[in-house]
C-alpha cells in the first residue's frame, strides 16, 4: 500500500501536536494561511470566525508552540499605531499542513458521495 503523501502530512500534523490544542493549533495555521497576521490579528481572526474568545497568553504560548515546531515563523517589527507588532508567516511546512488537510478533507468527502 502506497502511503499518500497529503494522508502522511496530516498524520504528522496530529502526532506532532499536543492532543488538547490540537483544533487551537490548526486554526492558528488556517487564519495564517491566506496571509501574514500580527499576533492580535490572529486573536481577533480566531473569535470572528469562530466565535471562542481565546486569552492572549494562551495564544502566545501556541504560536510559540507552532514556532518551534517549524510551522510558523516571526517576521521582523512593524510599527503600527506606536506599537511593535511582529507579523507571523505559515512556513513551508505550514503551507503544506494545510494543504494536505484540505485535499484529504476533498478526498473524503468525494469518495463518500460516490458509494
């Protein structure tokens, strides 16, 4: 059996991951995936489109988590409004995390429609 290159990416993604932030950590990567966010940007993307209202060092702590991991990366400063904000990029790996998700999601759903 071959091993399907989008099934492994997703696969890594969920081992990798500690289990409780696993759904906080892949929404993360999905507001970043379209483009670069700020770190409130991010807080306030996640609570617009979900509606959970999640504490900023909970966020800080993830992104950081992310981060180490290789799936995001910090951009140098941008002051904004007096402030230094730090606008943070899906890495290669993030890019294709994502990815992978959205075409075995595709994959499932085709192939459930069809029996």
């Amino acid at each position: 059996m071959v091993v399907d290159v989008h099934y492994k990416a997703v696969a890594d993604f969920y081992k990798e991951m500690r289990r409780k932030d696993r759904f906080v950590l892949f929404m993360i990567l999905l507001v970043l995936y379209r483009k670069p966010r700020s770190f409130y940007q991010i807080i306030k993307r996640v609570k617009d489109r979900s509606g959970f209202s999640l504490p900023p060092s909970s966020v800080f702590s993830k992104v950081k988590y992310l981060e180490q991991k290789g799936y995001i990366k910090k951009g140098e400063a941008v002051v904004i409004e007096g402030r230094n904000q730090y606008p943070i990029f899906l890495t290669e790996k993030g890019k294709k995390t994502i990815e992978s998700f959205y075409k075995t999601f595709q994959r499932l759903t085709r192939s459930r429609h069809s029996t």
